[in-house]
C-alpha cells in the first residue's frame, strides 16, 4: 500500500458510519470529520483517500458513490478543505457498505477528487 506521506504527520484512518440507505452524516460522523479537519489543516499538504464499499448491486454501488461524495462535498463546503486533497474511491471491495473508510494517502499516491456517479437514476436525493 505504501507509507503514509510524511505531511500527514499522524492522521490514523478512520471510518464514517452511515444508517440504512441514508447519506445523512449523524451528528456523530460530522464532529469525526471535524476533528480530520482539524488535523488536515494542521497539515496542509496532506491528501485523504476517501473510499466506500460499494457491494454487488447497481443500487449499493450507487449508494457508496453517494457516501463517498457526502463525506468530500461536507469537508470541502463545511469545513473549507479544498476538494483537491481528496482521492474519490468506491469498488465492490469487501466491506461494510454502511461506512465510508478514509486514511492517509501514501507517498506519491495520486487520484481525482471526483468521479461521475454509476447510476445517476439511482442518486440519493437526501
């Protein structure tokens, strides 16, 4: 997987927990991704990998991207953390499909902030 950047000082991975079909973050999940934020703009040159578990079907798959682009869009728009640190990730990896991981992202690892939905019929409009 590669080390952890060193700009990411000691950022631990953490997972966003998510209930049902909902992509509401609870009060829970928003003072977690707070405290990321906290730490992120303690370390500004530092990228987080945010990856959800998508599952097997086209809904869950569509639900994970919804998740995934939740936890980016509250940080960006919330928490003024440019969407550029972010790396978009969701596959059908196993997993918990009710949680969005995040961590660190490695030396010189690399991805795009953004990604087109699956199933844009099947967007969460919540």
């Amino acid at each position: 997987c590669g080390t952890v950047a060193a700009a990411c000082g000691n950022i631990a991975p953490g997972a966003v927990a998510f209930g049902g079909n909902s992509t509401a973050l609870s009060a829970a999940a928003q003072s977690q991704l707070s405290n990321l934020a906290a730490q992120m703009s303690a370390n500004p040159n530092c990228k987080i990998v945010v990856m959800g578990n998508a599952g097997s079907t086209k809904y869950q798959q569509q639900r994970s991207w919804d998740r995934v682009n939740k936890v980016i869009t509250y940080m960006s728009e919330t928490k003024n953390i440019s969407r550029d640190r972010f790396i978009f990730q969701y596959s059908g990896a196993t997993g918990d499909i009710n949680s969005v991981m995040y961590r660190a992202a490695g030396e010189g690892e690399g991805g795009s902030s953004t990604q087109a939905p699956p199933f844009p019929h099947l967007q969460s409009n919540k």
